[in-house]
C-alpha cells in the first residue's frame, strides 16, 4: 500500500461514504491549538480527533501515550469509521499528527489509512474548499482492538542496548535534540523534518531509502525510532514504511519518558 493521497486525489474521493477524513491538528504548548484551528477552517466533513484528550492514554503519567484499545475503538466509534472503512488523517505539516494517527491506526489493526501529503495548507494551496460549519456524524460501533507489534515501550529500549541488534534511531528535530542536551546510547539521527522535501510533500522512495541507509536503518536488523513524545518518530516510521522499511517499531514513551528515569543511561550529545 502507499501510505499517502495528494490533495486532488482526496479531492476525488472525498464524499465517498467509505471513506472518512479525520482533522489530527495539534500545536506545542496550547492543548486546545488544533481544536480551535479546526472550528477556524477544516476540509469540508472533516471530524476532530485532538491526539491528547482523544486518543492519548489519559491515565499514563506521560502524557501523550497512545490510548489503550477500548478507548481507541470508542473514539473510531464517534468517528463514525468501521473496520472496512478507508481513513485519510491531516495536519498542519507542522506537527506530523496525521503521520500518529496513522500509526495508531495500524498497530490496532486498520491497514485502510492515509496521510494527505502536505497536509492542510497542500489541500488549500491547490485550490480545494474548506469550511467552518459543525460536522454531524452517525456513530458506529467499532470492535475492541488488540495491539499489533507497531510499538515499543521502555522495556524494548531497554532489551534492544543489551542485545544490540536492533537499531534505534532519533527522530527528533534539531531544536528538540538540542534543547534536551542527550539521547539514549547509540541511537543514530534521522530527523524527521528531514523526511519533508521544500514543497511541504514527503521525500520521495529513493530519497528516503538514501537517508535511512545513512542512519543505519537496514532490511535485516529491527529498528525502533523515537523522538520526544512520539510524534517525529511515527513520521518517520511512515517515511520508512512507504520506503519498504518493515521491521519498525515507535518506542511511544519517547524521550518524553526514558528521561524521567534516574536509571535509563543518556548519552551527551556532541557538540
């Protein structure tokens, strides 16, 4: 499968009642950034999934982690999506959102999900209409989800620098990565901002397979990517997943939780 649909192809599809289009948008420090950016202007029937308060675990101390299956299943619910439904997420192309969602969506088992490539300034740039109206949507009932193998916790991490097969690489952005002043042991940098060409568009296969080679990223070893609360790193796991990369996982914790422990190892960064 591609895991990404242009604007104009979306365009074509939008109103087919099998497909649902879902507004991820979210912002760094205001909780309620995507929501209100949504009641501004979204793409016309789009409904809001805020990845905090929505599909976030509420319960974990770290904010951010993944919802458990239940509460993912009652949001896929109010999102009116079933299991043959084809979801397409969006972001600002900021904050790659749409690229979580998707991941969400495939390590509980629905493979129909795709990222509008450029998000929403892509679908406006190329002339297609939004709207500001409440969206009304028919409930469904989706099935209780079971985890796939998508995504690493702290113990994976923590397994993967005794064993050392498996590769772990940060996806964090520069500012991010600097700000933090450290990462875990041995992780090679695959920002994923890097991963976006000038026009806002993911990098195409080649360019992709070219910069995960020169982070390490290999077919044969299992890869575990992580950023600071899981977001960069599922871009990435959506860049390398199209590029052919099966074996990777996003460690969900991120740097957000290895840091809160005295006792995981960092390592400076260079400088």
């Amino acid at each position: 499968m591609t895991y990404y649909i242009d604007p104009d192809e979306l365009a074509v599809s939008i109103n087919d009642p099998g497909t649902r289009v879902v507004d991820v948008r979210a912002g760094l420090g205001s909780a309620g950034a995507g929501r209100e950016a949504w009641e501004r202007e979204h793409i016309p029937g789009a409904p809001f999934a805020d990845w905090i308060a929505d599909w976030g675990d509420t319960e974990h101390p770290v904010e951010g982690m993944l919802a458990r299956p239940q509460q993912f299943a009652d949001l896929l619910s109010r999102l009116g999506v079933t299991p043959e439904t084809s979801v397409v997420a969006y972001d600002d192309n900021q904050l790659f959102t749409a690229s979580r969602f998707a991941w969400a969506l495939q390590h509980y088992g629905h493979e129909d999900v795709r990222v509008l490539n450029g998000g929403l300034p892509a679908w406006i740039a190329k002339g297609h209409p939004t709207a500001s109206d409440a969206v009304e949507i028919e409930a469904t009932t989706y099935p209780v989800p079971a985890p796939g193998g998508l995504r690493a916790e702290l113990s994976d991490v923590q397994e993967a620098l005794e064993d050392g097969s498996t590769r772990l690489v940060d996806c964090r952005m520069d500012m991010t990565y600097d700000a933090a002043g450290a990462h875990i042991p041995g992780a090679t940098r695959l920002p994923a901002p890097d991963l976006v060409g000038a026009d806002g568009s993911f990098l195409d296969v080649a360019q992709v397979q070219s910069k995960a080679e020169a982070a390490g990223v290999d077919r044969e070893h299992p890869t575990i990517l992580y950023c600071g609360g899981g977001v960069s790193a599922s871009a990435a796991f959506v860049a390398l997943r199209e590029a052919g990369f099966e074996n990777v996982r996003v460690y969900d914790g991120s740097w957000s939780e290895w840091s809160t422990y005295s006792d995981t190892p960092k390592e400076a960064n260079q400088t």
